[in-house]
DNA sequence: TTACCTGCAAAAGGTTTGCAGGCTA
DNA sequence: TAGCCTGCAAACCTTTTGCAGGTAA
C-alpha cells in the first residue's frame, strides 16, 4: 500500500470513528495501522504480535474487543462468519450457501448459473482449484425479528 | 430426504468406504447416518448427540476422528477450511478469495464478473442480504511442492 | 467529569493428542 | 492375527468475560 492511499484510510478510519462516536485510542489506531500494513488477512493474535513493538503494554483481550468494535462498525470484516465453529456438509453436489452472521444457520442454494460462474485465471495460475462456493451473508428473518 | 435416495446414499457409503480401506464400524455408520438425517450443516457436538441416543458409549474424540476421516476421504466436506481461526480483512473493496484449505492462506481477488453474478431470489426473499463472496478453495503452490 | 476503554486474570468453549485396549477385515 | 479404530483423559489453543483502574473527549 503507498502512503497516499494509506494517509488517506487513515483519515477516513478517523472520519468513521467520529460518526460511530469511537474514541479515537492509541490502541486502536495502533491496531488499525497494524490492519492496513498486513497483506495477509491476519487473525487476532498475528495483529497482537504486529502491535507489541509499538505498544508493549497492550493486551490480548483489548485487540479482540477492538477487532470486535473495527467490524461492528463496518471498519474491517471477518473473511468468514464460520469461524469459531467447525461446520460439515453431508452433500456432494455442487451447492451455495446462504450464512446468517447472527445465529450462523446455513442455507444451501443450488443454481446453474452460479455453478458456471467465471473462474478468474489467477486462481488456477499457481493452485489446484478443489471448488468453490458462494457465501450469501445475510442476517435470517428469525434474527431480524429479535432486534 | 427420501427412503430410496438415503439407500442409495448408504450404499454409496458403503463402497466408499471399501475403496478408501476404511473399516466400516458401527460409529462410523452411526456418524454417517446422522450426517444424513440432518439438514443443517451440523458442527461435531450437533452430531455427537445425535448419534448418542443409538450409541450411548460414543465419544466426543472418535466424533472428531470419524468427521475428519470422511472429510480427508471425499465423504463430506468442511463448509468452510477457515473455521479454526478468526481472520480480519482491512479491505473495503468488494472482492472474493482464495484460500488454500492446507496452510490457510488467503489471496484476495477482484473481478467485476464475480461482483455481478445473478442473486438468486431465495437469498433476498427472508433475509437482509449484507454481502456475498465467493471462496476457491484451493492447494496452494508451496503446499503442493510440500506433499 | 463521566462514560467509555484498557489490562489482567480467569473461565469458557472447541478441538486435538496420546495411549491402552478392543474390534474389523 | 495384525493393524486399524475407539474411548478416556488431559492438553491445547482460541476466544470471551468480569472487574478495577485509567483515559479520551
């Protein structure tokens, strides 16, 4: 990332904390700019290890609860709702699936179209394509009742 | 799902198996037939106590075992490889992934086709769609050098 | 000044591992 | 019979929670 592009997110990241009335803590700008020198879609402890340098003090439990806070308010995004519970799929054909980020049920689609779907060549470039699914997030009409 | 195509899903099964030289116990067959009574993309506990009622000595540990044997043999498959750790993405851009269900690596991609693929109706019907993306899972280069 | 935020520590939850004994083929 | 499979228990790893003290606005 050039350091235009970067002083501009950073000011944005600023802009976005103000409207959502987030202060604007050393440690989350030191986590965001953690965020923004990645290029690996890091996990909590990989942004811990990246901070600790510049920020000593800080703790585990901080970087989840501001990770936590950075998605909430649509800063950053986890790269799968699916993450804190392993999930099978007894079915074989080629399928879609629709994921409520709320109570994590899963829907499965089938559709013709999105089995066709265009695969880009930089995915078959260097790795073996097992498959691929879409994943629809969505928040289920059940969990939209409950708020 | 019907009596004739559970039969044919168990026979199946049962070949599978023997290709694979996978003994076919009767906590495997357990484990597979509640795969099959299910319909909601069941986590290890969800099958655990499914299958405890027919099979009180089960335990948790051979659940695990047998889900991760069918999974390395094709049987069924993990809905998501990014289930055991929570992964952030800074990036704001609309864009899809690759991931390398070995070393968990994820490789991000942009494509305006993959952005415009037809939304099946049924995502939109009871659901408040907040964005899709769409995951190659596949073995990366230095993976497959590793095998 | 006040509500929000951090840091510590402990707990919780999910998954994996090692090993001894048992069962399938 | 031999090797694979199960069941138990403990370990492990990641994530969450409660609370007391500190800090941003």
């Amino acid at each position: 990332m050039n350091l235009d592009s970067r002083t501009e997110l950073l000011n944005e990241f600023v802009e976005t904390c103000r409207q959502a009335e987030l202060s604007i803590t050393p440690q989350r700008l030191a986590v965001y700019k953690a965020l923004l020198r990645s290029d690996n879609h890091p996990s909590p402890d990989m942004i811990y290890k990246s901070v600790l340098p510049e920020f000593p003090t800080i703790s585990f439990a901080t970087v989840y609860k501001i990770l936590e806070t950075f998605d909430q308010n649509g800063i950053i995004s986890k790269v799968t709702a699916l993450h804190n519970k392993l999930r099978y799929d007894p079915i074989k054909e080629h399928h879609h699936h629709i994921i409520c980020v709320k109570c994590k049920k899963i829907i499965d689609i089938k559709s013709d179209d999105l089995d066709k779907l265009p695969i880009p060549s930089e995915v078959k470039e260097d790795n073996e394509l097992i498959d691929f699914t879409v994943h629809f997030n969505v928040i289920c009409s059940e969990c939209r009742k409950k708020d």
